[in-house]
C-alpha cells in the first residue's frame, strides 16, 4: 500500500545537472528517512543520499560537493540535485523510504528506479 516513485532520469552530458524526484505515498506513513540508491551495470547497489525527518544528511564520498539531497514534507517528496555530474555517475538510481511504523509488515519500500546515463 506504499508507492514509491521516481522521476527526471535522463540523458545528460558530463558537467550537466538533473534533478531526481520521489514521491511517497501511502495511508498513515511515517517516515524515517528516505534516500537514493544507485546500481551501474556489474556493480552493487550503493547509497547516495540520505535524508532524515530530523533534517540530518548523509552523502557517499563520490557524490558530496555535487549532490544535494532536500524534500518537500508536504509532499513526501525527496529530490536528489545532481550537478557536474560524471560519466562514472551513470547507474539506475532507486529511492529508498524507510518509515517509523511497519505498514502490511515492512518498513522499507523501493521505487522502481530511474535511469541516469551522463555522455563523455
């Protein structure tokens, strides 16, 4: 009963920007923290971001000075602002939402993934 999903995945040359989006959406959804994850093609699913209710970040090595990570409560929305961004940046990048209540049994919920491809 929980819906993640992702949006503004796209195709940029290195050096561009896109902006990540990921709604929340759910009955009686309390959320810890949400954050993005991403997977390039033969490599594990890494954390990018994260972002607690409480306002606190968190940000890989490879990302910071680069990556900003913010949400809209309002509207359970998280973003992920990717500038200068790097070949190496390429993956699917997955939203992660993590809540305080179990809802049907879980407490962690992925979206489908949007694809990031940065051109040389």
């Amino acid at each position: 009963q929980v819906q993640v999903v992702e949006s503004g995945g796209g195709l940029v040359q290195a050096g561009g920007s896109l902006r990540l989006s990921c709604t929340a959406s759910g009955s009686m959804l309390n959320i810890w923290h949400m954050g993005w994850y991403r997977q390039a093609p033969g490599k594990q699913r890494d954390r990018v971001a994260r972002l607690y209710s409480s306002g606190t970040t968190n940000y890989a090595d490879s990302v910071k000075g680069r990556f900003t990570i913010s949400r809209d409560n309002a509207k359970n929305t998280v973003y992920l602002q990717m500038n200068s961004l790097k070949p190496e940046d390429t993956a699917v990048y997955y939203c992660n939402v993590v809540t305080n209540l179990r809802i049907a049994g879980n407490s962690e919920f992925w979206g489908q993934g949007t694809q990031v491809t940065v051109s040389s």
